[in-house]
C-alpha cells in the first residue's frame, strides 16, 4: 500500500478480508475480493466488492437440500473463525425460514488436535441428529471425514453435507488420493455454478499448457479461480473507463496516518486515492460476460443470479444431481441459465433432484435422525381422568396407565425401527377430569415431552404444538332425551306436519276453482245448478290427487295451471308415500332438540364434559353465552340431568364429543343423539414442535389402521351395549314441513294467479266489444256503474254462444253461379266443397 495501490484484488481469507476492508475504506482504494462470508458487506465497507456469491446464498441452497429431503434438525461442525461463525449463523436463519433448525453445533480451532477432532465426533455420534453439516476449510474438512469414516459415521443412517470447501478441493487437485477419495463417499456439497462457455473452456486449456509447463500439472482450475479471472477484467474494464470520463491517477497524505512511538508499519507512507470513488463506481457498473458467467452487480453489491451445483460424491468421481438458483431459490434439474429465459416459478412442487447413493452404499434416503445413546428419558403426559376410564385410566395400586389411548400409543411405539424410552406421568387429581388446554400448554412450556391420551386435534393447538395422525374420528354431537314413538291408528297423518296438511288442502281447493273458472264458459262439465257446480270443482281438484279426474280440459290456460298442479300432485305424492313407509317399518324417536339451530336459538341450559373444549366451541364459534352452560363430570350427571330437564334444574341437551357419546349411549337407552356432527375433529398425541416422533408415529398409526390392529385396540375397549345401534341414529323429525315444498306451492300459485289474470283480460275485452260504450259507465258507486258489473258478470257466467258459421262464395269460370243449399263441414277449419259454396265455422 506505500507503492500508491489504487485497487486491491483478494484475498480469499474472510478474516484477512475483514482488516484489509478498514484499510481499503481510509485510502479509498477499491477491494475486490472473492472472501464469502456474509458479513462482510458494502453497507459497513463502501469500497469493499465481492466478487462471488456470498455464504448467504451458499447456505439457502444447503438449506434447500435440507428441506427438501424432509430433514428437521441437523448438526453443524464448523472451523471457529469469522468465516465458520457468520456461516454457520446464515445457516441457521436459512433453517427457520424453513421450519428446520440446528439441534447442535460446535466450533472448533484451526489448529485443533486429532485427539480433540475425535471427541468432537464422539460427541456428535451421540446427538440426535444424523444430517451433519460440515463448514471448514480443506484440511481440517479432510482430517473430519478419515476421523469419522474410522468411527463408523460414514456408514447407513448419516447425511454429509459439505460446504463448497470440499468441491473447490477436489475442482483444483487432479489425482485425489484413494484413501482421501474413500473417506468422503456419499457426501453432499456444493459448488458455485460456473456456465459452460467457450471463454471457460479457452481459460482452462490455457491454465492446462502453463500447468505443464511450470510441472504443475495437477493443480487444475476451480470455480474460485474463475472469479479471480474476471475480477481482473472487471478492474481493466473499469480503468479503461475511467480514463475515459477523464479520470486522473493522484493522492494525499492523511496526516491521521502515523505510526505510535517505536512502531515500524511506516503508515505515514500510505495516500488516500484522490478518485477512488470514482473507480468504485466504474466498478459496479460493470456488465460483461466473464469466464464465471455474467458479471453484474446489484444495488447491495452483490453479483446477480448466484446459483449452485449439488454434487454427490460417489465412487472415483463426483455426479451433479441438480442445481439451485437464486432467481428460483428451489432445487431443480434444470440448468440455472436456461430458468432465467423464463418468469421465475417458485412453487415447490417444482422442485426435484436425481437420485443419491448415500453413505453406507444405499439409494434408500435416511431419516437423519435416531434416538441418541445417552438420550434422556421422555416424560409424557397422560390426563387423570374421573369419567369414560375406559380412554385411559390411572390404577393406584400398581400407578400403570391403561386404556384404549394407552393401548395405540404403545402398538404404535412397537411399530418404531429404533427404541424409545419413555415414562408416563398422570396430570390431574384423578377426583375430576383434567383440563386439557393446562396439559397441552405443560408440553409447550417443556415440562412434558409429549402428551397422549384423548386429546382433541383443534386450530389453536396446532398453532403451538404438532399432533400425530388422527386414531379416531371425534366431532361434536348434541345428546338429547328422547321417547320411542308408538304407531297408532292415525299414522297416516304424521308424515306431513299440520301446516302442510292445512297448505295442501287448501291448495287442492284453489286450484279446482281456478280451473271452474277457466273452463265454465266454454266446458258443459263445468255448468249446471250451483249445487252441481260445487261438487263438481270439489270432485276435480281432489280427484287429481289419484290422476283420476274425469273432466275435460278444453282452454289453454286451463291445461297449462293442470300441468302445474299436476306435477306438484306427484312430488306430494312421492313424499308422502316415503315418509309413511319409514313411519311404519322404521322405529321412529322423538325429542325437542332436532339440531344446532335449536340449541342456539333457546335459552336452556346446555351440558359439557369438564375439561372439554367444547365450552370454548360453544361461546366462541357458536355465541352461546357461558351462563347457559353447566359442567358435568360424568355418565350418571349426563343421564340425572338429561332426565330433570332445564326446567328442573337439568339440562337441555349435551354437547361432547362423539367418541365418549357412544360409550355413554351403550347403557342409556331413552338418550340419543340429535342431528348430526357439527364439527369435523380427531384424537391424536401432542408433540413439540418439529418433533420427528411426531412424523414416525403418524406413520406407525396408519400402519396400525391399515392392518386392522387400530380396531381391534378399539373393540376391545369401547364395546356397545344392546342399546347403542338403535340410539346412535340421528335423531331428527321424520314429518314433511312445509318450508320443504314452499317452491312448488308458489310457482303453483303464480300460475294460477296469471292464468286468471290473462282470462279476465280476455273477458274484458270481449265484453267491450259485445256491449255499445253508451252502456258502461266509468264513474264508481253509480247506479249505471253497478247495472255495468251485473252485466259483465252476466256475460262471464253465460255460456259462450255457438260459432256462427260464414259462406264464402268463390268464383270462377266453370263453376254455376246458382246458389246451392249450404253443407256443414265435420271437422273445425277444414273446407268441404258443395258445388260453388264452401261452407267452414267462423
């Protein structure tokens, strides 16, 4: 720096890097620098220019590969310098992002012993973790993996994943020996991803001939070296135009710049560049294609588009098995620069990557973790419960937990390939049934590791915790008292409410004298004397009930209201016949309570289990106010206070969930359930969050139903009673409402409506015509007026006069013209010839 330096290339060293950037930002000298770690940014360092990714994006793609391999904890081994620390710290953000973490991690020194590197690994084999992530430098990452391949960690069940360390030694050393090439078989790493291109290609054969030629034919090119290359060029470049924009080579001195007494760094002889920050910003305006690839910077600094080879290790060489992308940030099989020609799709459905040989020599993907050696015992919680012991109970005398929950929870744990130690501790008193949001948050505040037993799977527990695989279905259902309903002599009227039979007679009714109305001009079976009149409409319109009328219908209007009234008739009919067949051959129940909407819209008392969450269903979601629920404890409450009624100081109904319903139902015979499930729920074990148990024992509870051991668990337990089949039927009112058929009733009554409405039109304008205007008077309450009422009454009651017939003579050259008697024709509108006459009704 006292030769006037006005631009720095390297180093690679982040923590070399992180003090020549002090000296780079007070001689305002640009740094170009291929130093990775994050940071290292030009926000604290304004003349600092990174020249390769950052660990940042180095990390996500780890993290990437973590994820997507289903893997949620890992451990991480890393050189404790800047570079390991801030690394290591990258990683550990990308893994929350994805809801992974690091479950350990440990540091060690660069000069650290054999002996210290192999309790380092001792340490790590007896961790819980299986996915190691190694983040050092090439010599110490060597000496890690003979160490562990040696304590058998290379072996089945163990995920190596190397930062771009190793794939930077292997790119750079031609002959790897076999032994350092057997140490690292079936590691992961990355590699910074360098396009092919003829400028890549061109450099490389060059570096091969100069290689040889200095008898260093070994030493090959690596992705570092590449970025070397073009941060070369981008400083030329750089020069070349400021030069251009008139740029000037000159310094000063800082007189702040002086060694202390005695020293010998003589910083008195380093200048400030006058024009640095000029050079600087020639420097990140650079867009050139480089042997790395495109070389651009982005508003941070950094270079645009970084991305990453994932390679595998495996036999003598190394396999890409994909690539992952910042312009994605997902895994793909895709080359980086043919995603860039295309909008970024960042669904991870997208993601995907070719098959790896793991360690151990298995294409099978480990599960990247195991119960540790020296693993604590798992304390899991268990409620205490007073009532429906038969989920899960507490003995005293012996202090074992048994029971339906108990019996699931350990065929499951049998099903698990590695063993678990566990102790079960009871949460409540045992006098009353725990609560089991208080057992829940125990898990969440680590004083339990787990909680078993019959605990509802709802929102805001998952919001806290992860549940298992459902082991049986649990919605919410109403409890109601209910009678058997007895036929009787007059079953034949319990299919239609009263309302409806009331509607339907009615309708019956209107629509004969809609149709008397229509017909009575023009139909002689609609005439005769008042009497006949009468029972003539009565006739039809019940008549049609059996389709069994025997008038005619001759106006239009008429078959068109018949057709409705018709089709109405059969939908009647149909129902009827269905409901009468169930009243009869099926046993009916009856209760008050027929649904949610009835326990919402009353004022009773409603029951709920103690330690529901039911009460919280019912307050929150339902609205329900809390003063309209009673606690109850057990079976005998449920039956005592369903059989007082809320008027006796019992309850209406109970809400509780469906499982311990048909326990209950299985001894109460004159209970039933009313309606249907109003919630749709299960049972399952509560677990941290994260927790791989969880993942395993879901699976095993599959395995559990699938194989019919779930059901069998199940019927050993909770066995029914001679009672439950009839009771557990929905209970709900088998009478016809007529809120069912009011759609059918109003378009009926609509066409009636204008049908008439079309008829007396056609009335009124008959009988304008028919009487002289001089007869109708238009003011009300006269005289006139009333005479002009009683005559158009008249004129619609009378019966339409005979058509008239017309002679229409036709003329022509060979017919006679002396008139001939006329000739009726037989059918309406069809002309019959009679000499020169031809005679049709009018």
């Amino acid at each position: 720096m006292e030769t006037d330096a006005i631009a720095i290339i390297g180093p690679q060293c982040s923590t070399i890097a992180h003090i020549i950037s002090y000296v780079a930002n007070e001689l305002q000298v640009p740094l170009m620098s291929f130093a990775s770690d994050a940071t290292l940014s030009s926000i604290q360092f304004p003349f600092f220019v990174r020249t390769m990714p950052s660990d940042l994006y180095e990390m996500a793609a780890v993290a990437a590969v973590v994820d997507y391999y289903q893997w949620k904890i890992v451990t991480a081994i890393y050189i404790d310098d800047d570079y390991g620390r801030n690394g290591i710290a990258a990683l550990d953000d990308e893994l929350t992002a994805r809801r992974c973490k690091i479950s350990y991690k440990v540091g060690f020194p660069s000069n650290a012993k054999r002996s210290d590197l192999l309790n380092l690994l001792v340490t790590v084999s007896n961790m819980e973790s299986r996915v190691i992530i190694l983040h050092t430098g090439a010599e110490p990452g060597l000496k890690l993996l003979a160490l562990a391949n040696g304590l058998n960690m290379m072996g089945n069940g163990y995920v190596w994943i190397a930062t771009d360390w190793l794939s930077s030694y292997l790119d750079a050393n031609s002959s790897v020996r076999a032994e350092t090439i057997n140490d690292m078989q079936g590691v992961l790493t990355v590699r910074p991803h360098i396009p092919k291109s003829k400028m890549k290609s061109n450099l490389m054969s060059k570096w091969n001939s100069l290689s040889k030629k200095y008898n260093h034919s070994d030493l090959r090119l690596s992705a570092y070296g590449f970025y070397v290359y073009d941060s070369v060029w981008a400083v030329a470049r750089a020069l070349d135009s400021f030069f251009d924009d008139g740029g000037r080579i000159s310094f000063k001195n800082d007189s702040r710049l002086r060694d202390e007494t005695g020293g010998s760094l003589h910083l008195e002889a380093m200048s400030v560049f006058d024009m640095g920050k000029k050079l600087l910003d020639k420097i990140r305006q650079a867009n050139f294609t480089g042997a790395s690839g495109q070389v651009q910077f982005n508003a941070q600094g950094e270079l645009i588009h970084p991305a990453y080879d994932i390679i595998s290790i495996i036999g003598n060489g190394v396999r890409t098995i994909g690539f992952w992308s910042n312009y994605t940030r997902l895994l793909s099989t895709v080359l980086p620069e043919d995603l860039y020609l295309k909008p970024p799709n960042t669904s991870l459905a997208n993601q995907h990557l070719y098959d790896v040989i793991w360690p151990g020599e298995t294409a099978q993907k480990p599960r990247g973790w195991v119960f540790p050696s020296n693993a604590k015992e798992l304390i899991i919680g268990v409620p205490n419960r007073f009532s429906f012991k038969e989920f899960v109970t507490l003995d005293n005398a012996t202090g074992k937990m048994t029971g339906y929950c108990i019996d699931v929870f350990t065929q499951a744990l049998s099903l698990l390939p590695y063993p678990v130690t566990y102790r079960f501790r009871a949460f409540g008193t045992g006098t009353a049934n725990p609560h089991y949001d208080q057992l829940i948050q125990k898990v969440v505040d680590n004083e339990f590791d787990a909680a078993i037993g019959d605990i509802a799977i709802t929102m805001n527990r998952t919001q806290t915790l992860d549940f298992t695989q459902p082991f049986i279905e649990s919605g919410l259902v109403i409890l109601a008292p209910v009678k058997k309903h007895i036929t009787n002599s007059w079953a034949f009227l319990q299919p239609f409410t009263l309302g409806m039979w009331c509607v339907t007679g009615l309708s019956f009714l209107v629509v004969g004298a809609v149709i008397w109305v229509l017909e009575h001009r023009i139909n002689d079976d609609f005439r005769g004397s008042p009497r006949q009149q009468l029972i003539t409409i009565v006739w039809f319109s019940f008549s049609t009930l059996f389709f069994a009328h025997r008038e005619n219908t001759m106006s239009a209007l008429g078959r068109g209201v018949l057709i409705i009234w018709l089709f109405v008739v059969l939908i009647i009919q149909s129902s009827y016949t269905a409901s009468l067949t169930s009243i009869l051959t099926v046993q009916q129940l009856d209760t008050s309570i027929r649904g949610l909407d009835d326990l919402k819209n009353s004022d009773y008392t409603i029951g709920f289990q103690v330690g529901s969450f039911a009460e919280e269903y019912m307050v929150k979601e339902l609205n329900i106010s809390r003063s309209r629920l009673k606690a109850l404890g057990s079976p005998e409450e449920y039956a005592e206070n369903l059989k007082l009624g809320p008027k006796k100081g019992g309850v209406m109904a109970i809400v509780d969930e469906r499982p311990y319903v048909e326990l209950f139902l299985s001894t109460n015979c004159k209970i039933a359930v009313a309606g249907s499930d109003f919630t749709s729920r299960g049972w399952g074990f509560a677990f941290p969050r994260d927790s791989p148990l969880q993942v395993d024992l879901s699976t095993a509870i599959l395995t559990l139903s699938e194989n019919g051991e779930l059901q069998r668990i199940h019927d050993k337990w909770l066995r029914t009673g001679d009672c439950s089949a009839d009771n557990t039927e929905f209970v709900d009112s088998n009478q016809l409402r007529l809120e069912s058929f009011m759609g059918l009733f109003l378009i009926c009554g609509a066409a009636c409506a204008l049908a008439l409405l079309i008829y007396f039109g056609i009335m009124l304008r008959q009988y304008l015509r028919h009487e002289p205007p001089e007869s109708i008077s238009t003011e009300p309450g006269s005289s006139k007026s009333k005479c002009s009422l009683k005559r158009f009454i008249s004129f619609v009651d009378d019966r339409e006069p005979p058509k008239q017939k017309r002679s229409l003579r036709l003329s022509g050259s060979s017919m006679p013209t002396t008139p001939t008697s006329n000739v009726d024709i037989e059918r309406p509108g069809r002309p019959t010839r009679n000499g020169g006459v031809v005679n049709i009704e009018s």
